[in-house]
C-alpha cells in the first residue's frame, strides 16, 4: 500500500452508505429556484382549465347555461356531465369501491363540488367565463352529521345507490350507510368487559382535517393525435396506479400512457387520489388536441379534495384494579362524505384501524367501523399517515389516559405494565396483526429518563398548588405518547389498490466507468429519496453514492410500483433497492472470481470489492468489474451489470416511539405554550440519520397543527369555514416549538436491511402528545376527554366548564 | 382590457413584457418572463411560497398587480447565487437540511435574504419573527432557522475576514 | 383566484388622483398597499373599473414628528416601524405595528390603507380612537378633518365620501403609559381581542386615560367609560374590574372562527386588564 490507497475506513466513508447524514443532492436545484414542479411545465399552446363549482352542499342541479361563458373570446371548451356521459366518464371509480361524480350530474352533494370545466387560453379567462356559467340550483336538505344521516327518514344522499343493500364491504343497512367493518371477537370483547373490574368509556373524535401540503394538486395533459400518445404530468403519489386507471377509464393503451410525476412540492396524502380535474383535463387534451394545464388554488384545495380523518370513536376499554388491561371495544362512526374516496388498501375499508390496540397487550378486543355519507367533501386519505393509523393512535392513547384518571394511577406507570415485552415479539395482537419487533420498555425509559418524568410531575404539583393560591393562571400539562405505528403497505396477498398488489420496485444499470442509475416504482415528495436509496445503493454494492443517480416518476422508464404514501418507500421499495443490489453483486463476485481465476466462495466482500479471501493483496473492486462486464466476454455470464427487483413484503414494518410534550396552558385565554417536546423514534435500521430528523420536525409541526388549531369545519349550511390559510391553520416559524429528538435502534427482522420507515411517525404519535397535554393539565379538575383541535376558545371552553373562570 | 407595455428589472436585466394590469406579479414572473422559481402557495397573502425583493422589500407577488410593480427592481431566487456559486443562505439550507420538497425554499431564502441585509446578526427570535410571513409545511423550521443563523455567522466572518 | 379586470392609473399628484376619482365615481378605488384589497378581489367579493394607485404620490409618505404628529396615509407599517422619531414619541404605534399581519404583508399594507378601508379586523383604527387622532380627507371641494371616533359606521361603511382620499393621519403626543395587548391564533391573524390604551399619571393616580378595542364590534371601539372608571384610580383591582365592566357594555363581538361570543367577551376583558396594567406600568 502507498500513501495514496485509501484505507478501509476512508473507502467506507467515501461511499456515503447507509447510517451516514449525507447531505441531499436535490438541495442545490430546489434552493436556486430550478425545481420542476407541475405548474412549472409550459407547452407550446397550452390551454387551462378551472372549474365551475357548488356553492351549495345539497342541491338538485336545474340546468347549466354555458352560452355566455362559450361566447367569451379566448374561452375554448365549457364541458359538463352531458358531455362526458357518452364517454362514460361523468362518473369515475374511486380507490375504495364507489363511484364519483366527475362532474355535476343531476344533483351536487358537497359544497366545492365539480359543476362545469371551463378550458381557455389562460388561467384568466377560464376565470372570467366561470363567472358567465349560469347554474340553476334547487337546495334540498343538508347533512353535515353522520349521526343524524343514518337516523331513520333522513334525506337519502346517493340516489343513484337507491335499492342497493349490498355495497363493495358488505351490507348496507340505510340509504347513508356505506359498510359495516369489523374485526376482532366482539362477544368475547362484550364479556370481559362485563365482568371487569374496572371499564372507563369515552367518546373521543378526531376531527376532519386536510394534508395541504404547499403545492396544491393539479396536472398537464397532453394528447399527442398523430402519435397517439397521452403524457399526463401531474402531482401524483403513485404514478404508475395513475397510468392503469387513466387507461382503463379511457380506454387508451396502457402503453399509449406516459404519466411523469415531476418534483412534488409535498404531499402527505393529498395527492394519492384521482381527481375530476385530471379527468377533465385529459378529456380536454383529447376534445381539442391541444395540452391543457390544471392547478387548483388554495380553497378548491381545502374544499374539494382529499380529507383525513373524521372518526367518531366510541371506546370501552376494561382492566384489572391493579391496571393490567383485559380488552378493548371500539365502535366507530367514519363520516366519509359524499364518496367513499378513501386511499386504503382494497380489503381494508377502514384502513389498518385495527392497529387500535397500540402497543400494549390486549387479550381480546373489537373494533367496528360503520362508513357514512354526508354533504362533505369526499377523501379520507391517510394525512401523512398509513391508513387510519392516526385515528388507532390518537385513540387508544387517549383510552390510556382516561383508564389511567380511572384507576387514579400514574399513566405512565400503566403504559409501563401493559407494554408487550420484548420476548413476545413476533407478537400477534388481538386484532390480527403481527407486530415484527419492538423494545418498548427500554425506548419508554430512556423518554421518561430524558425529560426528569418525576422532576417535571414535581413541577407540575407545584403549579397547580400555586394557581391554587391565585399565584398564577398558568397550568402545566405533561402530554405522554407511545405509539405503534404498522407501514409499509404491503404483502400482495392482502394489500391491493385497485386489484394492483402493494409490491414496489427497483432497477439498476451499472455503467461501464463505474457510475449507475436506479429507478424505482416510488416517487420523493420531500422525502430525499434521490439521496437516500443512493445510499441504500452504495452500502449493497460498493459503488459511491455520488455516483449513482436515482430517478423516480416517470412511468415510461421506471419499473411499476405503487408509490409513495403510508411510509412504505423504505419498507417497500427500500428492499426492493437492497435487494437489487444484492443481485448485482451476486454477478459482480461471478464477474471477479473469473477475473482473480477463484472459485466464487474463495471471495469475500469488502466495502467496494471482493477480495480473495486470504490474500487481500488479491482484489477487484466495483469498479473494475462494472468496466469488465461491459468489456469481456465471460463464459457463462451475460454481458452488461443490472438488476431489477419486485418485492413483495412479507409483513407490515412497526416503528414505534415515544413522545413527550410539555405546555404551560393560559386558562383565561386558551393559549397554549409549548415549553419542551421530546421524540424518540425507533425505526429500524437508521440510514440518514438527517433526513430522519428533518422528517420528524416536520412531522411533529404538522401534529402541532393538527392537534391544536387545524380543521376543515363545516356550519350547518355545509358550508365550508375554513377555506383559506387565514383560518385552515399552519402555523409559522413563531408559533413552532424546538424539538428534541432521539432514538433507539430495533431493526426489522423480516426487512432486507432492517428499515421501518418513519416519515409519518411523529405524525401518528405526535398528536396525542400535544392532545394528552392540554388533558393532563386539567386532569386534576376531572377533564377527561375534550375535542380537538385544541385552539384558543376550546381550551378556554374546558376551564370555563370545569368552574376555573371564577 | 387593454394590455399595459410592463417594465421590471429582474435579477439586474431590464425586461419588457405585456401585461393586463389585473394580472399578477407572481404570473407575469413565472408565465411571462419564464422565472419559476418563486411559487404560488395560498394566493392569499398567507404563504410566502411567492416571497421577491421588490424595491429592496419582500412582498408576496401573489398579492402585487403587475402594474404596481412598474418600474420596479426584482429579485428573484434566481437573482441570489453569485455569479461564483451558491449563496451562503443557499449553501447553509443544504448544510443544515433546511428544505424537505423544496417548494417554500426560493420564497424562504428570497426572504432570508433580505432579513440578513437589515439584521445582519439576528437571534433566534428574530429569525422566527422575521421568517414568520413564510409557511412550510415540511420541515418544522427547526432547520431553517438554524440554516439562516448559520448564514448570518457565515457572512460576517467573512465580512471580518474582509475588513 | 383571479381578480377581475380594471383599469390601472398612477398619478402622480394628489390632484390628479381626485380628479381620477371624481371622473369615475364609485366605479373607482384607490389602491394603497393592496394587501386588503387584492384579496377581496382575487375572492371577486370586489369589482372596480379602474383602481388608482396611489404610490407615486410622494406627499403621501411624509412623517412629521412635533407636539402633534403627522403620518401621510401611504406610510407603510415597516416604514412606521423603522422611524426612529416615532418610535420615541408614539411607541404604542410601534408596539401594534409589530403585531400586524407579517413582514412581507408590513413592507406593502400601508396605515392609510389600514385606517381607511373599514375593515373591524385591522388594528390601527382601534389605536387612532385611543390615540384620539384625526383624520384629514381630501376631496373636490378641499380638506376635511375627521375624527377617527367619529370615522367608523359600520363594517366597511366610513365617513368617507366616495370622491375622497384620507391623505394623512395625526394624533398629539401620547401619555407616558401605554400598551396595545393582541390575542391571535397565529401570525398573520387579525385579533381574537385587542386593546389599545394610555395612561397619563399624576401622584400616583390615573390622570387621563383613553382605552379602545378591536374586532370587537363591527367598528372599532373606543370605550369612554374603560378610561374614565380608572380616572383618580391607581389601577387597582376594583378599578380594572370597573373598567372591564364598561368596555363589556361598549363591544359587541361576534361568533366566528375564533370562537362564540362569550369566549370573545372573556379575552377581551383579559387583554384590557393586561393592558392596563402595563400601561400603568409605564405610566
């Protein structure tokens, strides 16, 4: 060796693989303003398209006048349900087996609802002809409960599902019932809790909420005619579910689609579905031959697509006087809007709710799941979330905390007792899942140990002793978290999006020099995933990080996958890519043991190369061997280095973490203060440890969000309140905490590389931290359960009601 | 409407365009003048995704008739990086994970920018203060506060370095 | 959210911008800052042929500093901010200023603007009550003056005249004590409850007091009987409370995002007290 040959260490590190912060390669176009976003694309004659929309939640649709809107200079098509009905395509299939109305027809049924499409040669004609589109409307009664919706005699919703008792899961029992799901043993459930020593009951409702991720959704299509080739580019999660749909709806070739997701300014769900505005939009292409653009503004936004949450919760949960859990019950009221829009896994209608018995041991438990319409906004997507495990979460970490006020025991001490322990993994719970691995009581005790738990329950006592002299009008609360999360969607045999299995993929060229690109079935959205499965990449076959190129979102070159949503890119395509690698190498050690004339077992790996064992002097590394696959003839081998993988999961991953928050809460105006948050994630194998914590910053701030401001409410009307970032709340760098973040490491078993995913975590567990705070400070005065979010007058409202105003 | 005769310099070229005085500054940079870097987020003045430098102010393009803007000196994201490279603010979000989809950063940083000209060594307070007309919905801030404390230091060592 | 079509003129004095606007009536609108405006336009809950720019009219922007001081309408609130003058002689307006809107939104929204438009939201027509300012309007006929008291109608709805201009804002000197207390949901946000108040003492006892609340009413509300409970008082508890108890009877908030009417009602009486009792703080 001479001075120049690196050693072993450098070689490591000049990789950047796995575990290190590598610094991201999208950095330096996303900061000078050369991102490619959707409404970055510009075609040669380029119309645009915007939508006529409801103003009214209920209301038969009398007749549409377009005349005037037609007459309007510059204005090229105005399409309506009439014109898309020979189509076929006034009605569209959603994700979770109903239909939609891609335009009005007949009737609407939400406020914001797509009415009429107006194409012009720019944005602000279409904007002045929607104004000249004359829409005659007849209100009819509105419905914005689910509990009143499936009342007897209630207005029926969905006329056109009039006489159908059976929907795609099962039984429907009222016009305004969807479906009925269940799992669990409910009369074994029913029983324990009969005979238990001790029940606490709650309700506990997660309000409706929305991803607004900064780049709302829209599209660019363009049909090509004499090619007859459609390119649709648009914000799209899933690109490649995208291209099957639009050609099954349309009936274009599958291989006449090109579907290219470029950069996606965020996504956090919103942008899984398909909307009417990329059907129309496609339609418009094809009507008048040229490419037309469609964005939606911020309100259609809010308004119109893709919600989360809106679970009514009903909670029984039953234990023993010592505090050891016996069973939980959960009966559920999913108020799903006008179309069962939901973005979950085919078979599973209420998504992976069941993961509701969180990360405790629960001999029995039951959960029921009755799906309603309403006059709201159709969705239901998973909000930066896998699939309703926000709503599993939020619950039963509140359930923890009303058993713990019941039994007069400390909640932290009752997570403590109930924990699986870390011999019972494969754990199988009560409600069929199969958790793979986990370490609860050594991640709970490093959180509780981190923030001084007893130094700040000391504090706390304090304080309330001294509001209790009139000192201060300050309360404390100490908001506690520990949360399972299950992502990585998910094993074929059980998880599909419309009948395409939950698999995902990764190819990848090696070049003659040493260099390669991968492409993978997923698609970034802020995630990184150009740095990181580069360095997945790296560690597998020994070739530098800098040197690989990933590449996602065009289904012309990208192998099929099912995209980016409910944290499954590392869990799903993440294996994919260690797996693909691993095939590369399997031929590279072919390729060097003909070149060192070894048998291939005489190799071993090391780093970059493989090395004959016994004589490190004797190598080839990455390199060499790329160049030689290009350049030899070797007997049994093709030439040429790629591989391509298909995986399919073989279980769900569960990152679990534990959260701590701690809020000084103003009782006279509702403000609340977040003085410390700690996070400790466990999500596996760790392979940018940066990225990871940008991921749970973000996380949190929209658990912030979520928990203590953010929602989309409706009045009585159907009304849309908050429409606009005025009061759809975000908050800004000042109303956002410093988080301390932290972890513990748990590989998955079952996962080629051991990785979880963890992008939704702080999410899912960090709304019932903030949410658990703002309980534990009123704790003491008998609050046990008050909705979110949290904001001022809520807050106000509970130390009004508990008698704290004087 | 009759269409106005527009003039802006933008990133130091003077440039002529057409424009109805109704349309927006944020279109007339992005659709007009091909410059998009600057994004269009809430359209309510609420965001900052379409933060420029007009006059030496951030303003929210979403939110400027392009007539207001006549005559106007524009600084956009692409206007920032010396001719030599990246920016300090720029190379600092890289450094410090500052940007997750990257669709608030030309805003972030356009605003960044002009809050170190006016207080070259702001607190942490002040950034938030200062970074508080721009929304991003990826990062928690964390990182951009520390990105923008980070350039601030940057520049006056080298301001020191220089003097 | 696209706004609808008019007409753009720049004068560049104030004449001809009264001329524009006597030629087209109320089919006109001045445009300041914009920021309250444009919105209300791109959500087409406004439409104008022709909106009058007033940015090139630089004796709008003058800021006089003397016993009385005198801020010409198109001064912008990072202007009003950055004026070392002011900051020394009116503070209050500095401490409110901070709490409007964010930074982008203070280089661009203008006092004027913000005093003239109507809208209960915005901060500085509760302030100018306090302040006791006055407001002069330009119009066909010469100036008038306007007392900002006397100024507000109804929501949107002013003494202005349609073929007016406010040119200019002034108010004395105020007292020593003083503090403009905002309740928000975020930044950005207009006020849940906000008050404004001066105290002026004299051997430990209240001189003069003046006290207003915002978006609180439809109008701002400037509350005679908050500043005279606390006359002769050294803000005791029993002062604050009768303070409190008069401005209650003076505001009449509505229910909206920020909450029902008895939320409004609590805070606004918790903001008052708070900002009393920093004003006398300082007084």
């Amino acid at each position: 060796m001479n001075e120049m040959t690196p050693t072993r260490e450098e070689r490591v590190a000049n990789l950047k693989g796995m575990g290190c912060a590598r610094k991201r390669v999208e950095d330096a176009r996303f900061t000078q303003g050369k991102g490619n976003y959707v409404d970055d694309v510009k075609l040669p004659g380029m119309l645009f398209g915007d939508f006529v929309r409801s103003p009214h939640a209920h209301a038969r649709v009398k007749s549409i006048n377009t005349e005037a809107a037609l007459a309007l200079p510059g204005v090229v098509a105005v399409l309506t349900a009439k014109d898309l009905e020979p189509l076929g395509l006034h009605w569209m299939p959603t994700l979770a087996g109903d239909k939609q109305m891609v335009l009005a027809d007949g009737k609407v049924l939400f406020q914001g609802q797509e009415v009429a499409y107006v194409v012009a040669e720019d944005r602000y004609i279409a904007a002045d002809a929607i104004e000249l589109v004359e829409v005659e409307y007849e209100d009819l009664p509105v419905i914005t409960d689910p509990f009143k919706a499936l009342e007897e005699g209630a207005t029926v919703l969905r006329e056109d599902l009039e006489g159908q008792t059976e929907g795609a899961h099962g039984p429907r029992r009222h016009p305004n019932h969807i479906f009925l799901w269940e799992q669990g043993d409910k009369a074994a459930t029913e029983e324990v809790i009969a005979g238990a020593e001790v029940v606490a009951e709650e309700m506990i409702y997660y309000h409706r909420t929305h991803p607004c991720p900064l780049e709302t959704c829209g599209c660019v299509a363009s049909m090509d005619k004499i090619n007859g080739k459609l390119t649709l580019w648009g914000t799209f999660q899933a690109p490649h579910v995208v291209r099957t749909v639009a050609s099954l709806l349309s009936g274009i070739a599958e291989h006449n689609i090109r579907v290219i997701s470029p950069d996606i300014g965020g996504g956090f769900g919103n942008k899984v579905g398909v909307y009417p505005g990329y059907v129309c939009s496609i339609v418009a292409s094809i009507v008048t031959g040229k490419p037309v653009k469609w964005v939606e503004d911020r309100m259609e936004n809010l308004m119109a697509t893709a919600f989360a949450r809106d679970y009514w919760m009903q909670g029984k949960i039953a234990a023993t006087k010592e505090g050891k859990i016996t069973g939980l019950w959960c009966h559920t009221t999913a108020d799903h809007g006008a179309f069962d829009a939901c973005a979950d896994p085919t078979k599973f209608p209420a998504g992976f709710f069941h993961i509701c018995t969180g990360s405790y041991d629960i001999p029995v438990a039951w959960v029921g799941v009755d799906g309603v319409y309403t006059n709201k906004a159709p969705g239901g997507v998973a909000y930066r979330c896998s699939f309703r495990v926000t709503e599993a979460a939020y619950f039963i970490e509140r359930m923890i905390e009303v058993l713990a006020l019941r039994l007069g025991m400390d909640a932290a001490e009752l997570r403590r007792i109930n924990f699986i322990r870390k011999d019972q993994f494969p754990y199988h719970s009560a409600l069929g899942w199969e958790y793979d691995s986990g370490d609860y009581h050594t991640a709970w005790d490093k959180a509780l140990k981190a923030v001084d738990y007893e130094g700040l329950r000391r504090e706390q006592a304090e304080r309330l002793e001294a509001f209790k002299r009139g000192e201060t009008r300050k309360l404390m609360g100490i908001g506690l978290s520990f949360f399972t999360e299950i992502v990585g969607a998910g094993p074929v045999k059980n998880c599909d999006i419309l009948g395409m299995g939950m698999f995902d993929s990764c190819e990848i060229r090696i070049h003659p020099t040493g260099s390669a690109i991968a492409r993978l079935g997923t698609i970034s959205q802020g995630q990184g995933h150009a740095t990181t499965f580069a360095q997945i990449l790296a560690s597998e076959t020994g070739i530098p990080a800098d040197m690989i190129t990933i590449e996602e979102g065009d289904t012309d070159t990208a192998p099929y996958g099912l995209g980016t949503y409910g944290s499954r890119s590392t869990p799903v395509a993440g294996a994919a890519t260690a797996l693909a690698g691993r095939k590369i190498r399997a031929k590279a050690q072919m390729i060097a043991a003909y070149l060192l004339e070894v048998h291939d077992n005489d190799l071993e790996w090391d780093v970059d190369r493989f090395v004959v064992k016994g004589a490190p002097e004797r190598f080839k590394t990455m390199a060499e061997i790329a160049y030689a696959s290009y350049n030899q003839a070797i007997p049994g081998l093709e030439p040429g280095l790629e591989a391509v993988s298909y995986y399919d999961p073989p279980n769900m991953t569960y990152p679990f973490g534990a959260y701590i928050c701690v809020m000084d809460i103003d009782v006279d105006t509702g403000e609340a203060a977040i003085r410390q948050f700690y996070a400790l994630d466990d999500c596996g194998t760790r392979i940018n440890p940066m990225v990871i914590e940008g991921q749970v910053h973000g996380g949190l701030t929209e658990a912030l969000a979520i928990a203590m401001g953010q929602e989309i409410a409706y009045d009585e009307m159907g009304n849309v309140k908050t429409a606009t970032l005025m009061d759809f709340f975000i908050p800004t760098a000042w109303e956002t905490p410093n988080y301390t973040t932290d972890w513990t490491e748990t590989p998955s078993p079952h996962h080629p590389i051991g990785a979880k995913g963890v992008g939704e975590s702080p999410n899912v567990g960090g709304v019932p931290a903030f949410s658990n705070a703002v309980h534990d400070a009123f704790r003491t005065f008998g609050l046990t359960q008050a909705h979110m979010p949290h904001d001022h007058w809520r807050i106000w409202k509970v130390a009004s009601d508990l008698g704290l105003h004087g | 409407m009759s269409k106005m005769h527009l003039k802006l310099k933008v990133n130091g070229q003077e440039v002529e365009t057409l424009a109805e005085p109704r349309e927006l500054l944020i279109h007339v940079l992005r659709e007009k003048l091909d410059i998009t870097g600057p994004h269009i987020g809430c359209e309510t003045s609420h965001c900052g995704a379409c933060t420029v430098d007009m006059d030496g102010k951030s303003v929210k393009s979403c939110t400027v008739f392009a007539a207001q803007a006549q005559g106007a000196q524009i600084t956009t994201i692409e206007g920032i990086a010396n001719p030599e490279g990246m920016h300090v603010l720029q190379e600092m979000f890289r450094e410090h994970h500052g940007l997750q989809c990257g669709f608030c950063t030309p805003g972030m940083i356009t605003r960044a920018w002009r809050l170190l000209q006016e207080n070259p060594n702001p607190t942490e307070e002040e950034v938030r203060f200062g970074m508080s007309g721009n929304l991003c919905r990826c990062t928690g801030y964390q990182n951009i506060v520390k990105a923008v404390l980070a350039a601030a230091s940057e520049m006056n060592s080298a301001k020191e370095a220089a003097e | 959210m696209i706004p609808p079509a008019f007409d753009y003129h720049r004068p560049e004095s104030l004449d001809a911008a009264l001329k524009l606007l006597g030629a087209h009536g109320d089919e006109a609108r001045v445009l300041a800052g914009g920021h309250s405006l444009i919105p209300m336009m791109k959500l087409r809950m406004a439409e104008f042929a022709h909106l009058i720019d007033l940015q090139a009219i630089e004796d709008l922007r003058d800021i006089a500093v003397g016993d009385t001081i005198r801020i010409g309408a198109m001064t912008t609130q990072a202007e009003l901010l950055d004026h070392a003058g002011l900051a020394e002689a009116a503070p209050i307006l500095s401490e409110a200023a901070m709490q409007i809107a964010d930074p982008q939104v203070r280089y661009m929204g203008t006092i004027g603007g913000n005093v003239a438009n109507g809208d209960p939201g915005n901060d500085m027509p509760g302030l100018m009550q306090c302040l006791d300012a006055t407001y002069t309007l330009a119009g066909p006929d010469g100036t008038r003056d306007v007392s900002a008291r006397d100024f507000y109608e109804a929501a949107y709805m002013t003494a202005r005249e349609d073929d007016e201009i406010l040119v200019a804002i002034s108010f004395p000197r105020h007292a020593p004590g003083y503090a403009y207390e905002k309740q928000k949901r975020k930044i950005g946000d207009y006020a849940t409850a906000a008050a404004a108040v001066l105290i002026e003492a004299e051997g430990g006892k209240v001189k003069s007091a003046s006290v207003a609340m915002t978006n609180l009413s439809d109008v701002p509300v400037y509350s005679e009987g908050a500043g005279a409970a606390l006359l002769g008082t050294a803000c005791d508890a029993a002062a604050l409370d009768a303070a409190v108890i008069a401005m209650l009877g003076d505001i009449d908030p509505m229910e909206d995002n920020r909450g029902p009417v008895a939320f409004k009602q609590h805070v606004a009486g918790v903001i008052l007290r708070r900002a009393i009792e920093r004003a006398w703080k300082r007084a």
